[in-house]
C-alpha cells in the first residue's frame, strides 16, 4: 500500500471514530507523521497506534492527536501554547490551524529533534522553550488555547489556568491516579473555569522542571 493510501485509509478511520472538523483532517492528512519518527518506526507512521520516540516518551496516536485538536476549536488568529513538544507532531498539526505556536519540553534531546522537524518542514511560527512545562510561558501569555500531551495529577496546574485568556480553552488529561485518566476541556470565562469531561485516555504524566542534560564525561590522561 502506498503512503497516500494509508494516509487516506487513516483519515477514513479517524472520521468514523467521530472526527468531523475538516480542517483537522486535511492537515492530519497533509503532515508527513513519519517526519516524526525514528527509522525503526516509519512502515508504522500511518497506523492508528502511539509510538515510542526516546526519553521514555511516545508520539500520540493519530486519533488522540485529531480528537484533542479538534476540542481545541482552533483558528488562525489564536496564540497556543502546548506542553509537552515531544517529537513535534502535535505542534506541527497546530501550527497549520492557529497563527502561532509556543511548545515547551522537558527533555532537551527531543526539543533539538523536534526543532530541526520544525525547520525541515519551514514551520516558522513555531517557537519552542526547553523548560518546566507546569509553568507555562508567563512572558507570551495570556494564550487563546492550551493544550497539554501529559496527564496533571488531580487538577489543572495553576500557572496554566492563570495563563489562559477569558475565553480561551484548555484541552488537558486529568489524572486521578496513574491507571484513571480523561482528557478535559476548560473553558475560562469571567467568573472562572468550566470543566467538561471528554474522554478517558491514558498518558505519560505532567512532570516539573526541565531534565538536566547529564554532563560529559571527561577522560583523564
């Protein structure tokens, strides 16, 4: 089978399990996910399956990434800030949607791959930040929308509700233990946030501060 029919096959799927928004589908269609992958994974690119990537991450499945960007109610005037870049897939999806994209990640080595994806692909409103994703980007806020591709154990952190713009949405897994996950939309408006339950899901969890990178050995003569 072809690349472009299991492109096509993929995005059949996707429609069926309830993805509807055009414009989520056309870019799922057009991002090239095996971009995002390592080697040993690319006959895999176009299987409805998350994958492993390094630092004990995964890229999502293609149906979490269309259901939670599609939650997002993104469009092309909104300033997004992601947690969680991972390989970039996500961010790259966003970025075609949204007029611009800030994603930070904890694991250096993933951001350095993740940035060079993003310039392979001319992706130049993407900008990224090695650090603490709990933190949020207080500089650059309020945001429009936040999405985040790790599960918060019990509650939203508040530094990314206090990011949020009034309006704005946050598409979020809440945790209440390691095993019971669901993606949640909070939506802010003027008298505080509005939670909707969306759908279970199971996530590597929303950790704090950036991972250090381990220091080169030096060899004594």
């Amino acid at each position: 089978m072809t690349v472009d029919a299991r492109k096509i096959r993929l995005v059949m799927q996707l429609r069926r399990a309830g993805v509807t928004d055009t414009a989520v589908l056309g870019v799922i269609e057009r991002i090239p996910r095996e971009a995002f992958l390592p080697p040993a994974f690319l006959d895999r690119a176009y299987e409805d399956v998350a994958l492993p990537i390094g630092e004990g991450q995964t890229i999502s499945q293609p149906l979490v990434v269309a259901q939670m960007t599609q939650a997002l109610e993104l469009n092309d005037r909104h300033k997004v800030l992601e947690i969680g870049t991972g390989s970039g897939y996500q961010g790259a999806v966003l970025s075609r949607l949204c007029r611009r994209v800030y994603t930070i990640e904890r694991h250096r080595p993933l951001l350095r791959e993740a940035e060079r994806r993003f310039a392979d692909l001319n992706l130049h409103n993407v900008t990224t930040r090695h650090g603490d994703g709990m933190r949020g980007w207080p500089e650059q806020a309020p945001f429009d929308r936040i999405i985040v591709t790790a599960a918060a154990s019990g509650d939203v952190p508040r530094d990314l509700a206090d990011q949020l713009a009034v309006g704005g949405i946050m598409v979020i897994p809440l945790a209440a233990d390691r095993r019971d996950q669901s993606v949640y939309r909070i939506r802010r408006t003027a008298a505080g946030l509005e939670r909707e339950e969306l759908w279970p899901v199971r996530f590597v969890p929303l950790l704090p501060e950036a991972v250090p990178e381990p220091l080169e050995r030096v060899r004594v003569q």
